[in-house]
C-alpha cells in the first residue's frame, strides 16, 4: 500500500511514523488495528509531543478513557520538565498565569484541562473538579473549557431538568 505522508508535513516525525498515523486513520473502523498502528508510532517516537497529541485524541475518541488520561499526564509531565515547571499548584499557577499565551504552557493548559475531563468520563469528580477549579482560576476566556465541565460537574440534580 502506497502512502504519502507529505498531507502530514507538520509533524516533525519520521516518514514510516506519519504512516502508522496514517494507517491507523484508515483503518479506524477496526478498533483493534487502528490501535495497533497508533501504539507502533508511540512506541516509535517515545514522547513526541506531535505524535502524544494525536494519541490523546484518538484514545479519547475510541472511548478509550485509560489511555487518553495516561497520554494526557505524560504531555504535562513533558512539558513540566522541560520548562521545569514547580509540582506544587500555589508555586506552579502564577507561573502558568503570566505565560498562558505561550505555546508551551497553553499546550501544557489543555493538557491538564484534558485529563480532568478524562477523570470525569471514569468517574472520579472530585479529581476532575479539582482540576477544573484550578484552570478555571487562570482562564478567564474559558479556552481551556473548564469552566463548562465545572459548571457541569456543580450543577445541581434538579437544573439537569
């Protein structure tokens, strides 16, 4: 099967890599094949922040909530390490306050904005709560989204009528 991976040029990977992706976008249909390709190009590429964002949507879109949150914290944790960034939150959040217009730290804002989604599709609330409040404390445009999924997650039984 011939393949042209030049419809992928802003990935900076590997041509055998953009053809995994590519083949596990043809045949995603068939869940176990199309995960297969998507795992040969992680495996490939270990921690590309190109090929982890791609993971991410394609475990998140095959409802597969375990794999999303795992490719989730290991972009922030990428990301955490490279602009070494503080673990704790009260040190960490001016930091990401006054860069949130840097590439970095907006990919690292949607990353961790991501897995609290995740956390809530497996049902751990308070967790994606947390970390809901938490972006929704430095994003006052709502880029992130998570002031939707906090006001989701808060919302009283009865306003769900």
């Amino acid at each position: 099967m011939q393949i042209h991976t030049n419809g992928f040029s802003w990935f900076d990977v590997a041509d055998d890599v953009k053809e995994l992706l590519i083949l596990a976008a043809k045949t995603w249909e068939n869940t176990e094949e199309s995960t297969k390709y998507m795992q040969q190009a992680l495996a490939k590429t270990g921690d590309n922040t190109d090929v982890l964002v791609a993971a991410y949507r394609y475990f998140y879109y095959k409802n597969n909530y375990v794999l999303a949150l795992t490719t989730a914290e290991k972009i922030t944790a990428k990301i955490k390490k490279a602009e070494s960034l503080p673990d704790d939150w009260q040190e960490l959040k001016p930091i990401l306050v006054n860069r949130h217009e840097e590439y970095q730290i907006r990919l690292y804002l949607t990353a961790y904005a991501a897995s609290g989604l995740v956390l809530a599709k497996l049902g751990k609330i308070e967790e994606a709560k947390e970390i809901s409040t938490r972006i929704k404390g430095i994003d006052d445009k709502n880029d992130f989204g998570a002031g939707i999924l906090l006001d989701i997650l808060t919302r009283p039984p009865e306003a769900d009528d």
